[in-house]
C-alpha cells in the first residue's frame, strides 16, 4: 500500500477498505427489510380477514413459532 506523498505506478493498490462495516451494515438492511415486510405481510392478512399470512417470496427471515 502507498502512503501520502509517495509516488506510485500503474496499478498499485493505494488503500484497501475493510468490508466489516458495510458487511454489518448489509445485514442490518436486510433484517429491516424483512422485518417490514412480515409486518406487511400480517396487516395485509388482518385487513383481508385471512387466518393464514402470505410472506413474499423474497423473504429471507426465518420464523419461529
């Protein structure tokens, strides 16, 4: 890696970034996502008069009774 003031060639790697934040931040998203659709997913069956919820296909959380 290269340090301010250095002179660099073609190609050379001037920072690297650690992927951990935005990795937790990703997973973070994601469970609100997911979140908001099951809630969604629970008014739409309640508004509907449904015993049963109908998640989206795309849902990635698991449910546990």
């Amino acid at each position: 890696m290269s340090r301010d003031g250095d002179i660099v060639k073609a190609g050379q790697i001037l920072i690297k970034l650690d992927e951990t934040i935005i990795r937790a931040t990703l997973q973070g998203i994601t469970k609100k996502i997911d979140e908001l659709e099951a809630r969604a997913a629970r008014l739409n069956a309640e508004r509907n008069g449904y015993s049963v919820l109908a998640f989206p296909g795309n849902t990635n959380a698991v449910f546990e009774p």
